[in-house]
C-alpha cells in the first residue's frame, strides 16, 4: 500500500504553475486567496478568491517554490532576455590581419 505524502497549505506559499507563480495571500478553513504574477520579487499581480479544493487542482502539477529555488529561478530569469529583447552576446570581433 503506497502513503500518499500530505502537504499543508500555508499563508505565504508561492506555487509555480508554468510561467505563473501563486503565492497565497490569505488562508483559511474552506477558502484560500492568492495571488497570480508573473514575477514573485515585483509582487505585482491579480487576487482571486477560490475554495480549498479548487486550489488544491489549480495547483496540481506546480511546484512549491522553497527560498533556494526562488533565488535559482530569479536567477534564470535575470540571465536570459526578456521578451522581444535581443539576447546579450559577447560583441564577435574579426582576428586581427597578420602582418608579415
């Protein structure tokens, strides 16, 4: 008989789903609100109000995000170019012409 492993929903929990990180606002005994964004340092985004269990499949598949994979992802995002930006590459310079 496999156990399924139990994990608790907590105020201040950021889930990433996809591109998207939730971070719980505010928990409580049958309802959860949280917050959509696109960055978790901005703390910019949307509120939503939802039911336990409808959290609870929202997130199914997510990762909860601890402080180290936070700074692992921030990290990702601040190396590679935003969207519609061109990608930093070292300037290609031609080798000198020899001389003889």
């Amino acid at each position: 008989m496999q156990s399924k492993s139990k994990l608790k929903l907590e105020q201040g929990q950021i889930w990433k789903q996809g591109d998207e990180f939730l971070r719980i606002v505010k928990w409580s005994r049958l309802a959860i609100e949280y917050k959509k964004m696109t960055d978790p340092a901005a703390k910019d985004g949307t509120v939503h109000d939802v039911t336990k269990k409808e959290f609870c499949r929202l997130i199914k598949g997510a990762t909860l995000m601890t402080p180290d994979l936070l700074a692992a992802d921030q990290a990702a995002r601040d190396a590679s170019p935003a969207p519609g930006e061109p990608a930093l590459l070292a300037p290609l310079t031609e080798p000198a012409p020899e001389t003889a």
